[in-house]
C-alpha cells in the first residue's frame, strides 16, 4: 500500500517532468491551447461565480455576531475581506475547478486513451502528449487565477451585500474599506498560489487520463482519482503557501 | 510477355516490405511475443491469427513504433524501426497506415476534421490548400460510399460506418502498407464481409501491401494471400488459406472449425 503510493507518486513526478521538457520544443498547439482556455472558462465561471457569491455572503452574516459582541461592526468590511481574498475564493475557485475540469480532463483523455485515439494521435504525426497534455496544463495554469480573481470580487460584492442585511455600509465606505485593508503581501500570495492549483489541476487530469486502464470502468477511475488527488494536492499547496508567508512575514 | 510491375513504384525498393526477426516483448513476466519471424512481400496481403490476448495487437503496435520491442529487429520499407529518431517515425508512418481495432476516431471532432486531423498534422505531407484538402476528403469518403456523413459526427454514426470512416482516415494518406487490426470484429457477418470486399477493392485500387489481424475466419477467407497462425508469441505456422485448413495440427486446426 505504502510502497504503491511511493510508486504512484514517482511516476507523477516523472509525468510532471515531461512537461518542463515538452513545454518548450517547438510546434506551439497555439490553436488547441486557446480553444481550452475557452472551454474552462466557459465552463466553470457560472458555477464559481455562484459559489464565490454566496460565501461571500455566508461568510459575512456568520462574523458579524462576534464582531458585533466586541461593539466593533465596523470592522466587518475588513475582516472579511481579509479572509476571502487570501483563503476562500482562490480555494473554493480550485475545488471547483478540480471537481469540473480536472474530472473533464481525466474522464475526456481516459476515454481518448482505451479507445486508441491517442495512439491514433502518435501514428497521425502528432505528439499526444504535446496537443493533449501540454496545451490543458496550460489552459488551467493561466485560466485558474484568471477564475480566482473573478472569485474574489464577487465574492466581496456577496460580503457587501451580507453587510447591508442587518446594518447599513454605504457601497463607497465598503469598498474604501476593503482597499485600505488589502495590501499587496494579502493580494499578490494568494494569486500566486491559485497559478499552483492551476497547474496541480491540470497535470492530475491528464496524469489519470492518459494511465487509464482498459473499459469505461477505468474512465470512470480516471476521472474520480483526478478529482480526488487534485483536491487534497490543493490544500496541501495551501498548507505550504501559509507556512511561505508566515516565514516571510506576510501573514 | 512483356509486363510492367505495377507494385514497384520506385525501382530500388525492397521486394520485402517488412521483415521482423527474431522479434521479443514481454509485460513483466507476460511474455506476449517471443521469437517472432516473418517477412511481408509487396503487394501481399498476409493474415495474421491469433487467439484473443495472444498478442496481435502488440505485434503491430510494434511495427508502426508504438511500442519499442525487447529483443529483435523490425524493417519497414528498408528503415530499422527500432533505431529511428521521432521524426524518421513520423516519415515511415506516413507510408505505412494503422487501422485501429477501436476504430480511434476523434469523439471531438466532425468526420471532415478527422479526416483532415493526418492530412494537416503530418508536417511531411502537409497540404495547406484548403481545395486539396477537401477533395481529398471527399475522394476518401466515396471510396467508403458515405460522402454524405462529411458533416456528422462519430456518435451518430452505427459500427459499420464508423469502421468504414476509420478506413477512410487510414488511407487518406495513401499508405503503401496498411495494418489493420482486427477490422471486422463486432460486425454482423453482412457488414464484416462488405467490409473485407472494400478492403480488398481499395488494396488493388491504391497497390497497398497489407498484415491483417483476424480471427474473423470469413474475412481471412476474403482477404487473405498468407495466412501467419501467432501461437505462444511465435509464427507456429504459415501457409495459404487451402494447406492451413486441411492441416493435421489440432491447434491450427481449430481456427478453421
Ligand atoms: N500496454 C500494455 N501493458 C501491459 N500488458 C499489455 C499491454 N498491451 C498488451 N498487453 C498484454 O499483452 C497481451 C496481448 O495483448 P493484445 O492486445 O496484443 O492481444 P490481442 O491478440 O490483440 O487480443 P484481441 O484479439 O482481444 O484484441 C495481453 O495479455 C495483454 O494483457
Ligand atoms: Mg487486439
């Protein structure tokens, strides 16, 4: 069991190592690369617009009764900003993004894989693991931040709205708020990690897809373990982020 | 009498097409090919039988480069496969195509771009003009008689059409090898035959040499000049249609029950 995870994890890194040597040789699948950028955004903003929203808003209604014990609701805008930007919306943004497209990709290669599509790739003068693999790690590296930080304004909007149920802050004093609260070491972190989720995202999917075993059984494998590593590979980056920042006196 | 070889194109070409020696490959302690031997002459189409899981696949996955092997050596039209760098490969595979027992074609895309997907991808061959291109398309799907599915997409398409599709994208390159594996499996027998008469049409059409996967014994019947029996990863025994059916061997026998 211990051994197999060892095994699994060597050949993650091998698979991870290809695409720092595959990435820049020539022959840039611009066109593909461009049509997945399309394709994950298209297909997860609606889904972390709405989460990013309502925790926002969630997030908001359950701090104000503390706050308001301590006589300090004034400080909601604040607090709150503070842990939305930094923690949850890059990380509810990856889970999602984990659940959506890392199952998309694993499930899409996995198939593409039994049924000999890829091969068909190799044989058809193609790199598989170029037009496939390279093009979709991408795609999720630059597509993720890009998501997280639509994730963070609206889930700020969801947190103005969560202020103005029980109290009153104006829309320019929430604002003012939370921009003088916001700094670059609270910002620039925590887009910086989401470029890791990103990353962890794609190359799982792929990883799962293109080591799926024979049948739609292993598919539907593929598809389910991608979600699964990805997630936790999220929270563990998260974990090793805080501990950077902490080291650096950011936090 | 004075006749012209038509299955020469170029004059120094060898009269073998593909000549395997010797050949071996084993998955951990699964030993699927082992000591395999066999040569395929122009203009040959040798059939290649074999039970499930013994190996067939592998053996041409082999040859087209998709698998490196263990031990032994593979030539295809004078290149040694095994010592070809990635875009040598990509020069052989533009003469020698795979039909895939799956029939691989691209879920994501319509019957023109999979047909379209070998013609612009190959950067040997590479054919930019949209006009070429698209009579090109059109000349393969008739030869298959399904020119009006140009548009469709795989799912829509029954088992038969899609097994005709798939030869299409194979000879859309004019191969002048074409390995085909196992392609009438899970075709009623109507379709399976129709299927082994296009093959064969389209063999004498383009002058192709072909290996053929089978253990459809009607197919074998059509198509076949050779027949190659692959047993314990071996070539255990080789002969025409005829002498293999009347073969006092219990094991090549019952291929033929
Ligand atoms: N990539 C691989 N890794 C490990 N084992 C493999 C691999 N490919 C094939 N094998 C093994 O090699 C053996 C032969 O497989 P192959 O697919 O060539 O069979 P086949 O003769 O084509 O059978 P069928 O008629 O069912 O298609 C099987 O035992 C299979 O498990
Ligand atoms: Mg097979």
């Amino acid at each position: 069991m211990i051994k197999n995870i060892f095994i699994e994890i060597g050949l993650i890194a091998r698979f991870t190592g290809r695409f720092f040597i595959e990435v820049f040789k020539p022959r840039f699948e611009f066109n593909e690369f461009l049509r997945q950028c399309f394709y994950i955004g298209n297909k997860s903003f609606p889904l972390v617009a709405i989460t990013a929203f309502i925790m926002g808003l969630v997030i908001t209604m359950q701090s104000r009764p503390t706050l308001v014990e301590f006589g300090a609701q004034a400080w909601l805008p604040k607090m709150i900003s503070v842990s939305l930007v930094r923690e949850i919306a890059p990380v509810i943004t990856a889970l999602i993004c984990a659940g959506k497209i890392g199952s998309g990709i694993g499930a899409e290669l996995g198939s593409m894989k039994v049924t000999e599509q890829i091969d068909a790739m190799d044989v058809s003068g193609t790199n598989p693991y170029k037009f496939l693999v390279v093009t979709r790690v991408m795609a999720t590296t630059l597509m993720i931040p890009i998501l997280a930080i639509l994730a963070d304004t609206i889930s700020l909007y969801g947190g103005y709205l969560g202020c103005n149920i029980h109290g009153v802050v104006s829309w320019d004093l929430f604002w003012n708020q939370v921009f003088d609260t916001l700094v670059y070491a609270d910002v620039l972190p925590s887009i910086l990690k989401t470029f890791f989720f990103g990353f962890i995202i794609g190359i799982i999917g792929c990883y799962q897809g293109f080591n799926s075993s024979k049948g739609t059984e292993g598919v539907g494998q593929s598809a389910n373990s991608a979600v699964v590593i990805s997630s936790l590979l999220v929270f563990i980056i998260d974990l090793l982020a805080v501990q950077i920042t902490d080291a650096l006196n950011l936090n | 009498m004075a006749t012209v070889n038509e299955h020469t194109p170029n004059s120094n070409a060898p009269e073998e097409v593909i000549k395997i020696n010797d050949l071996h490959k084993a998955f951990g302690d699964n030993k699927v090919i082992n000591g395999f031997n066999f040569n395929l002459k122009r203009g040959e189409n040798a059939v290649v039988l074999g039970k499930s899981g013994s190996g067939k696949s592998v053996l041409i996955k082999l040859i087209i480069g998709l698998m490196k092997p263990d031990q032994g050596s593979i030539e295809v039209l004078g290149d040694k496969v095994e010592t070809l760098s990635t875009s040598e490969l990509d020069k052989m595979r533009v003469k020698v195509g795979f039909l895939f027992q799956s029939n691989a074609l691209y879920d994501s895309m319509t019957i023109r771009e999979n047909l379209e997907f070998p013609l612009r991808r190959h950067w040997i061959k590479k054919s930019t003009n949209k006009n070429e291109v698209d009579n090109l398309v059109m000349e393969a799907l008739t030869n298959v008689g399904l020119p009006h599915t140009v548009d469709m997409m795989p799912s829509e398409l029954s088992g038969g059409m899609r097994k005709r599709i798939a030869l299409a994208r194979t000879l859309i390159l004019k191969p002048e090898i074409i390995l085909y594996d196992e392609p009438t499996t899970g075709l009623d027998p109507i379709t399976g035959k129709e299927i082994s008469h296009l093959m064969l049409d389209l063999q004498k059409k383009y002058n192709t040499s072909s290996i053929i996967i089978s253990h459809d014994i009607n197919c074998v019947k059509i198509v076949a000049n050779r027949i190659v029996m692959l047993i314990d990863g071996k070539c255990y025994a080789t002969g025409t249609y005829d002498e293999l059916e009347h073969s006092t061997d219990l094991r090549v026998k019952q291929f033929f029950e």
